[in-house]
C-alpha cells in the first residue's frame, strides 16, 4: 500500500508506469491477435467445403444428425457430425448423406467415388 501511494503521489511516475504497461500489454496483445487470425485460418483451410454444403443443406448438424438416425437407426450426436467437417464423413455414411442433402457422393468423397 505504502508503494501504491508513492506512485500515485507522483503524477509522472504514475504516468511512466501506466504508459509501459499498455506498450508491454500492447505488444502482447497484438501477437496474440495476429496468432488466433492464424490459427483460424490454419483451421478453416481443414474444413471440407462439400461436407459443410451438406450440413447447412440439412440444416445443421443437430438436423442432419436426426435424419441419419431415422434414416440408419443408428444415434448420431451433433458434435460427431460437425467432427465429419474436418475428417471426412465416413464411407457407411455417404450414400445416406447424399440421399438427405442431395449433395452427390463425389463431391462428399471423392476418394471413393471420383
């Protein structure tokens, strides 16, 4: 406390210290910015262009979710077809995803149907 009032009894001091911590926290900030635009675009180049048109076409992948399990029986949550964004949608499901979005299986995955 005694510290605190030191600093604040001096107006240049407290003027010194409040203008190095905005450099020093400037400085953090700023790399921190530049590294989240980084990483988003580092992730967003993962992301499967088709398989996202079908998610939106089904309208989101809670939607798309329910109609593969009405479709196969088979539960699947909307975290495990969001995951298919980045990894691909499994080849058991291609056909089924065609069938409800109509997106066509070549471009869902063209490894398997070029």
């Amino acid at each position: 406390a005694a510290v605190l009032l030191y600093i604040f009894s001096y107006p240049w001091l407290f003027s010194c210290l409040v203008t190095a911590c905005f450099q020093v926290l400037g400085k953090f900030y700023f790399t921190i910015l530049a590294m989240s635009r980084l990483i988003c675009y580092i992730a967003a180049m993962g992301i499967n262009k088709a398989v996202s048109r079908a998610i939106d076409a089904a309208s989101g992948p809670t939607a798309l979710g329910m109609a593969l399990e009405a479709a196969i029986g088979e539960p699947f949550s909307r975290q495990r077809v969001s995951a298919w964004r980045r990894a691909g949608i499994p080849a058991e499901y291609v056909r089924a995803v065609e069938a409800i979005t109509g997106v066509p299986r070549a471009e869902l995955a063209p490894e398997l149907y070029a």
